[in-house]
C-alpha cells in the first residue's frame, strides 16, 4: 500500500489521502499477482516472555 498510494505523492488533506487510501483497498485484487510475489510465508518466532499470552 505504501508503494501505491504515497511514494513521491503529497496530499493537500487528509480527505484526499483517505480516498486514495480506500482505493487501493477497493482495488487489491488487481495487484493480486504483485502482492503474491511480495508476500512471503517466513516469519521470524520471537520467542520472549513479553510477547507471550
């Protein structure tokens, strides 16, 4: 999302940043194959007793 909506791109109000925001959220499936490609299944398990439940 960062990529999409704001690389080099500077919104006058906060309005507008939503509604550029809730677009890509609209359009996501679009991106489907980029987003597969980015996505990865490797997650790093911290393993400390402040993140534990």
């Amino acid at each position: 999302m960062h990529e999409a909506v704001t690389y080099n791109r500077y919104y006058e109000k906060f309005l507008d940043f939503r509604e550029a925001s809730l677009n890509f959220f609209k359009r996501v499936g679009r991106r489907k194959a980029l987003l597969r490609k980015r996505i990865t299944d490797k997650f790093q398990i911290i393993d400390a007793p402040i993140f534990a439940s």
